[in-house]
C-alpha cells in the first residue's frame, strides 16, 4: 500500500468516529449504531423537503453525489425518492430557477445541496435560499469573498476539495512518465468553475520543479467526454509529436483523450482527477497514470446531512467555529501501486457513515481570503 493510501486510511480512523465500511460480500450491521439507519436518531425530515441541486446523471461523479444525498435521506426513515433532483444541465441560470421553485413550492421549508455550477452563482443561491427561509450547503463553487457566515445561519455550509495538491502530484507523475522533458497539453473545465482553477494551478506548480516540461496549450473543455475528443483532436493537429503527456482536469475529459488517442493510434501518458470506477478500471490497465478520488459519496450525504440537521435544530451554524462552516474534504491520488487495494475498500463495496459525524472526515480548515 502507497503512502498516500495509507494517509488517507490514517486520516480516516483518527477523524471519524463511527465510519462503518461493508465488505464486498454484503454489510456487517452487528455493530452499527443506532445514529443511521431507518428509525434511528430522525425518524422523517422534520417537515422539511430535501433537494440536490448538480449539474447532470451523465458522470459517475455527480451519481456518486446523488447517492450519498439518498443514502442520508434513507437515514431518515424516508425512501430516497423523497430527495428531489434539480438537475442544472451545467446552466447557472436553471440552477439558480430550479432552487427558487423549490422553495416557493415548499414555502421555504426546504434543505438543499448545491453546486452552484459556476463560482458567481453562489451568492444569489445562497441568498434565494436565506430570504425564502431555507438552509442550503454547497461544494465546489463560491467566490473567494462569500462565506457562509456573511449570509448567516440559512448558509450552512461550504465544502470544497484541494484541487491543487493531488493536482500537483499527479502532474508530477506524468511529467516522470515524459522523462522530466517535453511538452504537456491541458485539458480544463469550466472557465469559471473553482476545480478547474485550482487543477490547472496545480499543474503550474509541479511545472516549477521540471524547467524541460512546456505547457503547449491549454483549453476548457467543460468537463465534457465529447468535447474533450474534439479538442485533443486539434491539439494533435496542431502540435502532434510535440506532445508527450496530457493533464486533464477530470476522468470524463480524460475518457474524450483517450478516445482521441485511440482514433490515431497513438499512445501517450495521461492523468486525470475524480476517481471514478472506470477511471480506476484504466489506471489498473494502465490507460491512464492517475486519477484523484475526493469521496463524493461522503461529500453528497454531508452536504445535505448538514443543511438539513441545521434546518431542524439540531445544530445552530453561528454556534460553531469558521472551520466547521468553510472546509476541505478528503482526497486520495490513485496510482497503479495503489488503485487494486483502493478499488476494494471504497468502489467494489460502499462505505457506510454516520452522518451525524458533521466534521468527521473534513480535511482541514480553507484558508479565508
């Protein structure tokens, strides 16, 4: 096992307190506790209507979000049909549409889980919700000035991962695979959109202890499987055997790369971030060096966990400190040493949380800006 699988195990049995994981062979219940499970500590939502407001089902990663969000309902003694989906289509407007209709349809009783899709959408959610009587947590996307606590309490929470680090040592990896020279291509997401910020800075920064690697180009490509193909089309185009190694901000780009790749028989090192099983498949294969997994299933569940217990009262946001309001969750870079044991403790079965445990797995305090 890596060092960096081993951090992240470390991490998790110091943080947490009652994280169950269930084995491929089914789920061990003997010492589950009391806190989840159906008729535990909520028996319903208070009254309160649940929602995960995202960008679309066509990615693993936000199915893995949705996931958690319906495991955390089924807490509740609720099916998970009872959490609504608010599906953005990656439109900051339809997002913004969508949480203002739910909440005129529920009078405002409601508990939402947001990306905002773009960073500047996160204040007029944030305030749609506060002014209708709602509680919202959002991932991801905020501008460096909003915090929660400048909106109050309606504003549970903001949860964010480092995309910069992994981002980093997955640069680093790939630019060892290029034998320290050459030129790299970036693949980005969405212009505005924190993680594509933070990913393509990352790749900057490893770039500063390799002086030989040259950045050739780099372009948004959405997050998107088809766009991605397209644009490491042109760039084969355009550089062709220039190009030594691909960094890509997302599995689902990295997918479009390879396709490309493929279409013209041509073989190059390429990493990717988030995780997903069918990146982890091609990290095994050796398809790709590596990806960055950030634990959507957790962070889905406790995005909606923490709207919805400060929705009831069973917390009160401006009681705690800055860190529990504004912070990281955990990420973990896979590589072919590491992706066989990582795929059997979180992808081949699914961990089981105690969402009560709010701060359990966080990361560490963001710094404020």
């Amino acid at each position: 096992m890596s060092n960096f699988i081993k951090t992240y195990v470390q991490q998790e049995k110091i943080n947490r307190r009652n994280l169950l994981l269930a084995t491929a062979a089914g789920l061990t219940t003997a010492a589950m506790p009391r806190a989840f499970g159906p008729g535990a500590a909520m028996a319903d939502s208070g009254g309160w209507a649940l929602a995960w407001s995202y960008r679309d089902r066509a990615s693993a990663y936000w199915n893995a979000i949705v996931s958690g969000g319906e495991a955390y309902t089924e807490s509740l003694g609720l099916k998970k049909e009872d959490m609504t989906n608010l599906i953005n289509e990656g439109s900051s407007e339809k997002s913004l549409a969508d949480i203002k209709a739910f909440l005129a349809k529920n009078s405002g009783k409601a508990a939402i889980a947001c990306d905002a899709n773009d960073s500047p959408n996160a204040r007029p959610v944030a305030e749609a919700v506060r002014d209708a009587g709602g509680y919202i947590s959002t991932i991801w996307n905020k501008t460096d000035d909003l915090h929660p606590w400048d909106i109050g309490d309606n504003y549970v929470a903001h949860i964010s991962w480092s995309g910069e680090k992994p981002s980093a040592e997955a640069a680093k990896i790939l630019f060892e695979a290029m034998g320290g020279e050459g030129g790299v291509v970036h693949l980005g997401g969405i212009p505005a959109n924190i993680p594509a910020i933070e990913r393509f800075n990352g790749l900057k920064t490893a770039m500063k202890d390799y002086p030989k690697i040259e950045l050739l180009d780099s372009q948004p490509a959405d997050w998107d499987t088809t766009k991605a193909a397209a644009l490491m089309s042109s760039y084969l185009t355009k550089y062709g055997d220039k190009i030594k190694g691909v960094h890509c901000a997302n599995d689902n780009m990295a997918y479009g790369v390879l396709q490309a790749l493929k279409a013209e028989g041509i073989s190059l090192p390429v990493t990717a971030f988030d995780g997903n099983p069918e990146a982890v498949d091609m990290v095994l294969k050796g398809d790709l060096l590596a990806t960055v997994f950030t634990n959507p299933h957790w962070g889905g569940g406790i995005a909606l966990a923490l709207a919805h217990q400060a929705a009831i009262g069973k917390f009160k946001p401006s009681d705690e400190p800055k860190e529990h309001r504004e912070f990281y969750g955990p990420s973990i870079l896979v590589t072919k040493a590491d992706a066989e044991n990582f795929k059997k403790t979180y992808l081949d079965s699914t961990p089981k949380y105690d969402w009560t445990d709010k701060w359990g797995l966080s990361a560490g305090q963001i710094q404020y800006k």
